[in-house]
C-alpha cells in the first residue's frame, strides 16, 4: 500500500473475474466496470480474467488504468459434449457452474501473480471464482457476490416442467448452497447487492457482510420524451442467459396476446445481446415483434420506448437494467423479483405485478395514459439520481475495501471441500 499526492492510502487490488467487464453490455459487466474503472483512478487493480490479447475491452480497459492479466478461455462445450458434462457433474463435488469456470491454466496464473507481487486485498468478482484460492494468501480476501447463487438455481426448478431438470436443478441448488457458504465463511468479508441477500448471508453465519448496491451511470441518460413511440413496448436483457429467456418466453406467450386484444397496435422490441440462431427464428416469426438482438448502443431503442417490461420470475441480485429505464425516465413494469432488491414503491416509481393477468392490465394502463408515465418517469429519475449514481456507491465500495484490507484477516479456516481438503478438478 502507497500514499498518493492527496494523502489517501492507494491500496493494491488484486480481482478474479470470469471476463473483461468491458463493453458493459450485462448487469454484472456493468457493475465491475463502472466501479473498478472509478477506483482505478484512486488505486492500483489488476484483473485476472479469461480473455485474448486482442479481446475487445482489452484497451479500454487499460486506458482507464486497470491491468489485465489474461488467460485462455476455455472452450464452451456444446451439442452431446455439454450433456456429458451436466451429467458428470452429478459425480462432483461442486456445482456446474465452479467446474465449468475452473482451469489449471487460472490456477498457475493467480498463484504466480500471489508469489510475485503483494497485494492489500484480493476480491473475487463472482462467488464460483472463490474455487482458485485454494491456499492461504497472505491478503484478506472479499467476496464481491453479485446475488446468492443457489437462490437461482432454487427459482430454475421452481420453473422446471421436466421432471429430471427439476431434479438436476435441485441437485445445483444444494452443491451451490453448500459451496457459497464454505465460500462466504472462509472469506475475510463480503459485500451484497441488496438487503435481502444480506439477511440471507447473516443467517448463514457471515458477519463481516456490506451492502454495496448496483448503480446506473446518470450522465449516459437523459429523459427523452419526445423520442417516445407509440404502443411500444421493450424487453432489454443479455439473451444468453436462462432467466431471461425464460421471462421473455413468459410474457410472449401469456401476455402479449391479452395486450394485444386491447391495444392491437401494441408492438413489443426484443433488444439484447448474445441470441442463439434459434432464439432469434422463433421470436422474428411472430406477430407484434421486432426481434433486434444485439446492438451497439442500447440507449435509441430505451428512449423510444413507450413501456419497459421486465417479466422476470427467475433471478437474483438486482436488475441495472431497471435502474437504466428509470434513469432515462421511462414508465416501467415488472415482477417482484425483477424488482427484487430496489428501493422502488409500485405506484410510485413504477408497477409492479405478478400474474399474467396483472401484468396485461398494468402494460394497458401504461399504454393508455402519458400522464402515469411521465409521473412514473420523473420519480423513477429522482430515485436514482438521489440513491443510485455510481460515483456515490464507488465511495462505498471504497470504504469496505479500506475497512478489510486493515482490519479483516486472511481466509477463515473454513475448507472449500465438504471433505475437508481441496480437491482439484
């Protein structure tokens, strides 16, 4: 650790994530970018990461300050590959989702980068990362979760129509709890996203938790009424991932056409990132949707939005996606779990409904009067420019990292393996 020219301690911060968090085009990419690029200014932060030389992000990254340390990605397994490796994960003693990040090749890295250098803190970007600290670091080291894992997999076979699903889904469940706790426990503090993840990790026996919530970048949005379009609705979400596709099946299938019967000028805009060929066939062959995919810039598409649903029923942690919407003032509507973890009031800042019939009403109601749009719009704004701006919650995590790299110890005494030992996969 070093004194700046100001007098504040500039700590060494080593990061463990699964990619560049450039461009920030998810949630969690997001989050890790437009936090770390603000302490980068005030710190040193190398991120280790799978990713290539030439990976675009490589220099944004850089250029902001952060140094990256990258290893080769793995390849994704697909087709009969994949299922063999679902199904020799019922053998393992950790979840899918820790086997699947793992790599020999990581390992040597981070353990290189713990011989060579020293750190004040080591933050793991994503629970399943905890699996490379296999030993002692002579650094405290912070979990950064972005939600409790194992909730998701829990809400996944809550949805589960195949009854083996179900059972492989449960089964990730009960690995994944019983790996974040070990993880948690052993860690010297952790932050969370929202307050419910942080009873959730109080009641597992964590004590040091932070709460260090998801922000938006207020200068990147500007309520744009003018640019609205008529009767249009957007689903904005990463569509490589399962939750999201779920939602968008969800609201496709059991609340469009109810829409539709009462406004059949409603057209609904599929706009994200990453979609499967088969994902963009099925959705760009039905009618009143404008399947988009992936864009460069997402914000022409928000402003012309009439409405924003985000239908989710499966998820964790809490929706930037939202906090976008409100910051671009726009009227949203979404479940209780998509708005699961935000200081939001239904009625207030947005609406908030749960089934179908609901959900119909409130994107009807939505349609028919700019008034509660504009009304919804504006406090949705105030909300997140008084709470959410990420300078302000870059300070918090700022704070926490100070906070640990003092005061906390290293790992706790608490092994990965529910054998005791480490086990290397």
């Amino acid at each position: 650790m070093t004194v700046s020219a100001d007098g504040s301690r500039r700590l060494r911060v080593l990061v463990l994530d699964e990619g560049i968090p450039y461009p920030p085009n998810a949630g969690k990419s997001s989050r890790t970018w437009n936090l770390l690029r603000r302490l980068a200014r005030r710190h040193s932060i190398c991120i280790l990461c799978y990713g290539q030389p030439n990976a675009p992000g490589t220099q944004e990254a850089r250029a902001v300050g952060i140094d990256l340390r990258l290893v080769e990605p793995k390849a994704n397994p697909a087709g009969w590959r994949l299922y063999l490796r679902l199904f020799l994960n019922l053998f393992s003693l950790f979840p899918f989702s820790v086997t699947k990040h793992y790599s020999h090749a990581f390992q040597r890295q981070f353990d290189e980068l713990l011989n060579q250098d020293s750190w004040d803190l080591i933050q793991c970007e994503w629970t399943p990362y905890a699996r490379f600290i296999t030993h002692t670091p002579k650094a405290p080291v912070l979990m950064a979760t972005q939600n409790v894992e194992s909730q998701i997999w829990a809400r996944r076979a809550n949805y589960a129509g195949d009854p083996f699903a179900k059972v492989f889904f449960r089964t990730q469940e009960w690995k994944m709890r019983r790996f974040e706790k070990r993880a948690l426990l052993r860690a010297s503090a952790a932050t969370v996203v929202t307050n419910l993840e942080l009873s959730t990790l109080r009641n597992w026996g964590v004590t040091n938790v932070n709460l260090v919530p998801n922000g938006v970048d207020l200068e990147a949005y500007t309520p744009t009424p003018e640019a609205e379009c008529e009767d249009g609705l957007l689903f904005l979400a990463s569509l490589d991932w399962y939750p999201n596709l779920d939602a968008l099946g969800y609201f496709v299938k059991k609340i469009l056409p109810a829409v539709r019967a009462q406004r059949p000028g409603a057209h609904l805009r599929i706009v994200g990132r990453k979609p499967a060929e088969s994902v963009i066939r099925h959705y760009s062959s039905l009618p009143g949707i404008d399947f988009v995919g992936e864009v460069k810039e997402v914000r022409s598409h928000l402003y012309r939005a009439t409405v924003v649903i985000v239908p989710l029923r499966i998820g964790g942690g809490s929706r930037i996606k939202i906090l976008e919407a409100l910051a671009a003032g726009k009227a949203v509507i979404s479940t209780t779990i998509g708005a699961e973890g935000l200081d939001v009031i239904s009625g207030e800042h947005l609406l908030i409904a749960d089934s179908p019939a609901e959900f119909a009403g409130g994107v009807e109601e939505l349609l028919a009067s700019t008034q509660l749009r504009r009304r919804l719009g504006d406090n949705g704004r105030k909300l997140v420019t008084d709470r959410y701006g990420w300078d302000q919650i870059a300070n918090r995590l700022e704070s926490v990292w100070y906070d640990v790299s003092e005061h906390q110890p290293t790992l706790r005494r608490v092994p990965l393996s529910p054998l005791g030992f480490e086990v290397t996969q």
